[in-house]
C-alpha cells in the first residue's frame, strides 16, 4: 500500500499516545508523500509515578514533537485540568461533534483518507471516551452526505497493560525505515519517557515492534485492529 497524496487523522486521547500507536505509520505517510493530522483530546496538570507533569511543560513538548514528525495540522482540544482525565464526564454528543466538525481538524475539515482511532478496550477512561466517540463519528453515510474514510484503523496502546478487552491485530504497518524517527519522537515527550523497564520508553517500543514484527514474518512492525476498508 501505497500512501502517496493520503490524508492520515491520527485521533489520540493524550499527547504521546498519537506516537506511542502509530508513530511508525505517520514515518510512513510523510515518507511516501502524503500529510498528517493530529487530533489530541486534552491535557493537564498530572501527578505521576516518579515525578509530575505540568500542563505548560506538555504543550511545549507536543509543539516540538509536531514540528519533528512535520505535522500538517493539529489541535489539542481540551487543554485544562477541567476535562483532563475526565472525559467519561463529557456527553458523547459532546465529544462526536467535536471530533466531526468542531475541532479545526476535525474530520469535516481534514477529509482523511485514513482515520487512526484509540482502542476502545483501554482501562484508561479518556481512552475509553474517544475511542467510542470516534467510532461513531466514523459511522459511513452516504458520501455525498458526509465525509467517509476508506481506511478506518484502531491502534495499540502498549501503556495499557491491565485491558478490559484483548487487542486483537489484524492489519499490520512495517515500519522498518521508521522506527527510528518513532522513537526520536517519542523521547522528545521528555516528561513521559521512562526507564527502559517501563512500557512508555523507546527500548520498549522497539521491543513491541520487533514483537508484531515476527507475528508477520518481518523485522519491525505497527500493529492495529481494522474498523474498515474499502478498496
């Protein structure tokens, strides 16, 4: 598959999950020509496991990182302590219209070719929120009537170690040539990036690659389940 002149909107609950998921597949757009969007729901303030995030330092390091991977366009929607962690309190209505046509990438506006959207299996609650208002935003119509995404793809979220849901791969991206600008990527999310223990480092997301590499007998891989495809 060929990614020339395709639009990709990456849908992504937090800054970093766009990275952790498909990062290899946005190397790969870019590479073969064709433009990427960001979608992030929200971000704010954290208290984490070995330090804190504040929500200044996020933005700063989602700009840097959307600036390497040459982002066409993004929007981080909710940044604030308000919805932060909290979008199982916003209505459904909400967050589908924004995905739809509020957000200034909003699917309406982008028109992408290929749609990237959270697994809807996640035990994180904001994950949860996207995941099952992107599915509905990308609910097919008749296409005169709405925009319609020939691929729709739900990605891996290797944080997530305790799923309500098993993460079932069907649709595999090899991502030999770029996984190195994935994990470049991913270590400019300084305030997240771990030891190489944790899930959320590059030695890890390397493993994981290497991992669903050999699931399809190649060296390196991005693994995702299919929501749709038309050819």
């Amino acid at each position: 598959m060929n990614f020339e002149g395709k639009k990709l909107l990456v849908i992504a609950p937090h800054p970093d999950d766009e990275i952790l998921g498909c990062g290899g597949l946005i190397g790969r757009v870019k590479k073969e020509g064709g433009k990427v969007y960001v979608m992030i729901a929200t971000v704010g303030n954290t208290e984490l496991y070995g330090g804190n995030s504040d929500l200044d330092t996020r933005i700063k390091e989602t700009e840097e990182v959307m600036k390497f991977i040459k982002a066409d366009g993004y929007e981080i929607c909710y940044p604030d302590d308000e919805h932060h962690l909290k979008l199982d309190r916003v209505p459904q209505k909400t967050l589908i219209d924004l995905i739809e046509t509020g957000s200034k990438v909003s699917l309406n506006k982008v028109k992408p070719d290929i749609v990237a959207l959270p697994f809807f299996g996640s035990s994180n609650q904001d994950h949860r929120a996207i995941a099952q208002a992107s599915l509905t935003a990308c609910r097919p119509r008749p296409h005169d009537l709405k925009t319609f995404q020939s691929l729709a793809l739900t990605y891996e979220d290797p944080l997530q170690n305790h799923l309500l849901e098993h993460f079932r791969p069907n649709f595999y991206v090899d991502i030999k040539d770029t996984l190195g600008a994935k994990c470049k990527a991913l270590s400019l999310y300084k305030s997240q990036v771990r030891g190489s223990l944790h899930q959320c480092s590059p030695e890890t997301i390397t493993i994981k690659a290497q991992s669903r590499g050999r699931e399809v007998a190649i060296d390196v891989a991005e693994a995702f389940m299919l929501y749709r495809f038309l050819i």
